[in-house]
C-alpha cells in the first residue's frame, strides 16, 4: 500500500472533522488572467535584486516561454479532478493573488482549515505553508493538484494524461523541456511562473530609498512603534538584505489557542505520523482536519512547535484580509487588538507575545504604516480596503481588552481568572515534558 492511500485509510479511520462541508455552494469559476496577472517587472523601488538571484534555482531558469506555460497551468482549472478549480481560484491577480476568504474553498465547495497566502513575493519564502512543510515552490505546487479538497487529482500520472491528450500543452512541454509532459515539469513550469509575481516599490519602498515624504507623518509614527512599543520587529524586521518583513521562523502568537486541545491533538497527530508520515499525509491532515492547529509542530514534532505558525510578510495585507492562519481576524485593528492584550494565553505562546499597552491612537498609526507597505499596482483596491476596516474598527473591535493590554489582567491584577489568567505565569513552567507526549 502506498504511502498516500495509507494515509487516506488513516485519515478516514481517525474519523475528524472534514472543515465546514457547504454541499449547497458551488464553486466559483475560474479566473481569467488579466493585467494583474501579468509578470511584473523588477525595476520597484526596494527590489532586491542579489537576493532575488539566489531564489532562483540552478535547475529551473527563468525564461519567457516556461513563464507563459507555468501562467497557462495556473489559470486553467483542468488540473482539478473536476474542471471547476485552478490554482488561481485560490490565489487569484485581483485579490492580491488570494480569495479573501477566511479559509479556501476546493472542488466539490469543500472549505479546508487554512486561509491561502498570498503568492506575491512568495519565491523569498524560505519555506512554503504557514507551517513550512514544503521547501520551494516546485516541491509546493504538487500538492494543491493532489488534495482531496483543493484540486482532488487521484495522483501525478493522472494528471499528466491529461494534460499530455491536450495537443497544446504536448507542444508547449516539448518547446520548453525538450519532452512530453511529466509532473517535475509541470511543478517548474508554475514555480517559474510564481517566481515573476514581484511586489515591492511600495510607499515604504520609497522612503527607504530616500524619498522622506513618501510616508504621512502617521505613518512614520506607526514606523516608530513597529519598531518600538509594539515590538513587531522582533518578528517582523525588516532591513536591506531581509526585506520581507519576516524573520522565516515559526511562532505561537495564540491564533489557534481559541479552540484548540493540543495535548490530546498532538498525541494523535504523533500516533498517526509514527504510521505513514510523508509529506501528503502531513499536508492532508494540515488542510482538511482539527489536527491543523498543532501547526509547525506536524512537520518536526518538537513540542515548542504545537501551535506555531510561520511569520508571515506584512506586504500588501489591505490585499489579503481576512488575517492570520485561519483567517480568524478580519481587520488589521483586530490583528493590533490581539497582540496589544498578549496574544491568547496557552502553554506554547512564544515568550515575545506580551501586552503592549498600545493606545487607540498608536494602533491607528500601525495600520496607517501598515498600508504603506502597499505595492504601486494595489495602491487605489488597498486604500477603499483600508477605508472599509476603518470604518468598521470605529464600532467593532471583538478582539480589544484594554486592561489586559495595560497589563491591569493578570496573576497580580485584579482581573486573574482561570488557569493562565491574561498573563500567565512562566512560560518555561508550563510547557508539556516533551517525553509525555508521546503516547498515554
Ligand atoms: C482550494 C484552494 C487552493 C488551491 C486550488 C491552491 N491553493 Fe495554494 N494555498 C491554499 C492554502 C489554503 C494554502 C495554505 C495551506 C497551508 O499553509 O497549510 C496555500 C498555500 C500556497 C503557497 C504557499 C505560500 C506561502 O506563503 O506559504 C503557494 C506558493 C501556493 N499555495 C501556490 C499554489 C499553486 C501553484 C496552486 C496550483 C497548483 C495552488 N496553490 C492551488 C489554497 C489553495
Ligand atoms: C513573536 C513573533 C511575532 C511578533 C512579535 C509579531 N508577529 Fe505578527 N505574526 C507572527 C506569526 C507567527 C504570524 C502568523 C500567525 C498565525 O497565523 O498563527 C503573524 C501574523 C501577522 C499578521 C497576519 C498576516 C496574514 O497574512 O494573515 C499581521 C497583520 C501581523 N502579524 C502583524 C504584526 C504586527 C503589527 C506586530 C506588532 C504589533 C506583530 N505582528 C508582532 C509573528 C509575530
């Protein structure tokens, strides 16, 4: 039995929760590319050519017509089992290359558990997933085609008959790769095509390059904080050279504290991987069941992994909404309103998620920076987006806890309730043994 089809029996066997079934919504077309699908340019203020350089690998060269092929593959929903679901269903040039979805919707209206990032930029990843289960972006593009809820291809040789009985397709592999289509192929020919959605020369861009009014003065006060009281640095830096606004590192902020049972998750989780354990049971159990949570901790089963999250760019994120791996936060406030009160309490939050007694006023001014991060091409959707949350965080801000963000909640405060209160106590103390995981 295959590793795969293993991992199918055990899935079904471990009977958990397929992410919300909506049978009644069909799904929507495919996206035609349009102006915004276009391969972008790298004359952007801010582009870094050296390190763009070194993202290309020695076995997959860019050129023109790889490109126009991995565009054709990415755009046409015949990858899908049922001709209804292309990668840029999911990732589409008009959305910021997402869905603006909470989580993605497959073939069959499926919805999985995790919210679908952007491609833009997405070649500087240092690896692919929220949960970097995947090294490069050939190595990622094989498993959406393969998923039962995304794109719900049986297996690679089925798709490569398919595409090698389109006529065109035989001739376009032939013209770039000198043979019919094969799936190694098909994964370089998209990853090539991924590899020219650049997004930079953004406002923020411009000022780094000397321009000082290209930001308001909010917006340079938001800067300031960023790097100040609101300690987004210490996750999010940026600096010439790593000018991703990522430090390529997995952190449990509290996304997935909401709900999660992670003790008795990560068990299961180690049971099931002991059995099977490759890289599409991993990515089944990332996308289509409550294990999902356990995050980073799937792919390298170290206990300070349960719950942690790659850190993700702040690029174009008026683009992008709603927010986070689940797409839980629908506005940037309540993004800022969920790290000023420390996160949500759970043994695994990482040390550097605390209150930071951030005012109303100072949060406003990170949002206003964070829109500076916006690309040329985006700028008029970012700003109507932008205006649209604002609105909404003048009324609706589920995610505020003004006492807990001063830090008036807590052990010593007067607020302490339940088992980690607001501020809980050292971290250290109440992580799992790691030896207790493993079994009961
Ligand atoms: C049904 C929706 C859906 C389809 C179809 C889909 N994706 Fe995704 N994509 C997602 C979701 C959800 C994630 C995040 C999953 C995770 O991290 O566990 C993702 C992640 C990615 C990432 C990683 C980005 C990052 O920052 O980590 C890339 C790159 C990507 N997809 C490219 C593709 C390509 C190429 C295809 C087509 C072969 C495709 N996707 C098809 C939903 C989809
Ligand atoms: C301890 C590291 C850490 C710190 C500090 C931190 N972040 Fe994050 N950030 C992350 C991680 C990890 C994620 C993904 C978490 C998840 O989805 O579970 C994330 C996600 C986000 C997202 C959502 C991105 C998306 O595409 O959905 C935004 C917005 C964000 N951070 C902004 C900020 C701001 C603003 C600050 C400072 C107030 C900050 N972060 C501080 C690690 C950090």
């Amino acid at each position: 039995m295959s590793g795969r089809s293993r991992a199918g029996v055990i899935l079904a066997v471990a009977a958990m929760t397929i992410g919300g079934v909506y049978g009644a919504r069909a799904t929507m077309p495919a996206p035609k590319p349009d102006a915004l699908a276009e391969p972008k340019g790298t004359d952007q203020a801010g582009f870094p050519e050296r390190l763009y350089k070194f993202v290309i690998p020695p076995d997959n060269p860019q050129t023109a017509a790889k490109v126009a092929l991995g565009k054709a593959l990415f755009f046409d929903p015949r990858l899908s089992v049922d001709n209804t679901v292309a990668c840029a269903n999911c990732h589409d040039p008009n959305k910021g290359f997402t869905d603006q979805l909470p989580t993605a919707m497959g073939v069959h209206a499926k919805f999985g558990q995790r919210n679908a990032p952007t491609i833009l930029n997405a070649m500087f990843n240092i690896e692919q997933f929220w949960d970097g289960r995947r090294p490069t972006l050939e190595d990622q593009a094989r498993d959406p085609i393969l998923n039962p809820i995304e794109m719900g291809m049986p297996d690679p040789q089925t798709v490569v008959r398919k595409l090698d009985a389109i006529g065109e397709y035989r001739q376009q592999f032939n013209a770039v790769f000198g043979s019919a289509p094969n799936y190694d192929n098909l994964v370089k020919a998209i990853a090539a095509y991924e590899r020219t959605q650049l997004a930079f020369d953004s406002p923020f861009d411009r000022f780094m390059a000397g321009d000082g009014n290209a930001l308001t003065a909010q917006q340079q006060r938001g800067w300031a904080i960023f790097n100040g009281q609101g300690r987004c640095m210490s996750c999010h830096g940026w600096n010439p050279t790593r000018p991703l606004f990522t430090d390529d590192r997995f952190h449990n902020i509290g996304v997935s504290a909401h709900n999660a049972a992670f003790v008795p998750h990560a068990r299961q989780a180690l049971a099931m991987l002991a059995q099977a354990g490759g890289p599409s049971q991993i990515d089944q159990m990332a996308i289509a069941s409550d294990l999902s949570e356990l995050g980073r901790f799937l792919v390298t089963k170290q206990p300070h992994d349960i719950g942690a999250f790659r850190t993700m760019s702040l690029r174009n994120l008026f683009l992008t909404e709603p927010y986070f791996h689940d797409g839980s936060q629908a506005t940037i406030w309540d993004t800022l309103d969920h790290y000023n009160k420390g996160g949500v309490q759970n043994p695994y939050l990482d040390g550097g998620i605390v209150p930071l007694g951030l005012s109303s006023q100072q949060e406003d001014d990170l949002a206003a920076f964070l829109l500076s991060l916006t690309s040329q091409p985006y700028m008029a959707e970012a700003k109507a987006e932008y205006a649209r949350q604002f609105k909404i965080s003048r009324t609706t801000r589920p995610q505020r806890d003004t006492a807990a963000a001063m830090g008036l909640k807590g052990s010593k405060g007067p607020g302490f309730s339940g088992p980690f209160g607001d501020i809980g106590p050292g971290q250290s103390a109440m992580r799992q043994n790691p030896a207790s995981l493993g079994g009961d």
